[in-house]
C-alpha cells in the first residue's frame, strides 16, 4: 500500500541534486540499496538522510529486527497474535537494537514489548503513534537495589512483609524503584487466608514516595 511517509534524498552535489522522492513505507524500501548509498530512516519524521559507514550496520541490524518481529507474529500459539503499528516496532528497536524479544501484549491500547538484554529482563511501553511511556527492569535481589532504599525499608511498616518483586522504573527524567510486598493473615478456625499487597515507590535516595494498596484476595486453605 502506498503511503506519503517518507522521502529520500540523494547525497550529490548542491543542496538540490539528484533528489528523489519515494512515497512508500519502510518495508518497501530496497535495504540493500538504501545502505549502500549512505541513507538513515528517520520514521519519525519521514526522512532519509546521509550517514556514515560506521552506522550502516547498526540500521541493518534495527531493520532486520523489524523484519523478523513481523514474521514471528502468531506463531506462538500461547501468545495470541498482537497487530503492532509499524511506528512502534521502528521506535522500538531504535531505542533497543540488542534487545532479544519474547512478545508484545496490547493493554488499552498501550503496546508492551517484553524482552531481554543480556542477563536482565525487560518490558517497554508505548503509545499507538510510537511514543515511549516507561520501562520497568526486573530486580532479581534485593541486592540489586541501591542501598538508600534496602536502609529505608527495614525501618519501615512493612519489613516483616514477603518481598515478591522488584523493578526499576524509567520514566521521562526520572528513574524510581517499585518494591512489591506481601503479608498473609489467617483468620479465624475457617482456616482462610488473606493475601495482602502493596507496591512501595521509592526514589534513588531512599524516600518512600508512594504506597499503592494491590487489593485482598481470599483464598481457601
């Protein structure tokens, strides 16, 4: 299908030479062709511009991503398949071009790529139109976190509480750590168990910023 979002220009001589416009979308565009002769795909804005020898390789490898992320949708049949806009793959793989993806879930409309970047685990958000809304990296240990905030929760309300999940939290100019805490009460001869959790938001420094309560869910022994 042709679409008028993107131009390319020919790197000759004077700011007007040789200057061609092709209305297509990324995927249409010959690859071999457009690395050879020096061009970057600039998605966002519709551009195509000279670059360097040294990046060549590093679009190669973005598109190549793109290529292989469309071909590996529905395949897993646990997974159903996710309809990704082509604006978020492309943003995608420009912000993470190491990342081994595992698959893409739609919440509300919010497309999340969980992937892996050597041994850490990830998840990205992003908008319909492409836009980043925030990253959450999986803390293993609780020695993974800075030590502000580890002195910060043994004097708090919940130390005695199960730690069941840690995450570090990039959001625009600002990075914030997420300690999931669980604390099970048994009520009663009936023998029924209580689960309680919340999510504990802390800065960098230590400062318990925010307490989201996750809610009871009652369970039967």
């Amino acid at each position: 299908m042709l679409h008028p979002s993107l131009s390319i220009a020919n790197p000759g001589h004077g700011a007007h030479a040789n200057t061609k416009l092709y209305w297509k979308l990324p995927s249409e565009i010959k690859t071999d062709h457009m690395i050879s002769n020096n061009y970057r795909l600039e998605p966002m804005v519709g551009l195509v511009i000279p670059i360097k020898n040294n990046m060549k390789n590093l679009l190669i490898k973005i598109i190549n991503r793109i290529k292989m992320a469309r071909t590996a949708r529905g395949k897993d049949s646990d997974n159903p398949a996710v309809s990704v806009p082509e604006i978020v793959t492309v943003s995608f793989w420009s912000m993470y071009p190491q990342a081994r993806l595992k698959k893409w879930r739609n919440e509300h409309d919010i497309f999340v790529a969980s992937f892996a970047i050597r041994a850490n685990q990830y998840e990205v958000f992003y908008s319909g139109d492409g836009r980043w809304r925030k990253t959450e990296m999986k803390i293993p240990l609780t020695r993974g976190l800075p030590p502000a905030i580890n002195h910060s929760f043994k004097k708090s309300e919940f130390v005695d509480w199960n730690i069941t999940e840690l995450k570090k939290l990039e959001l625009s100019g600002e990075h914030l750590y997420i300690v999931r805490v669980e604390n099970t009460m048994l009520q009663d001869k009936k023998q029924y168990i209580i689960p309680m959790a919340n999510l504990l938001y802390f800065s960098a420094d230590g400062r318990l910023l925010n307490i989201e309560k996750c809610g009871l869910a009652l369970n039967r022994m």
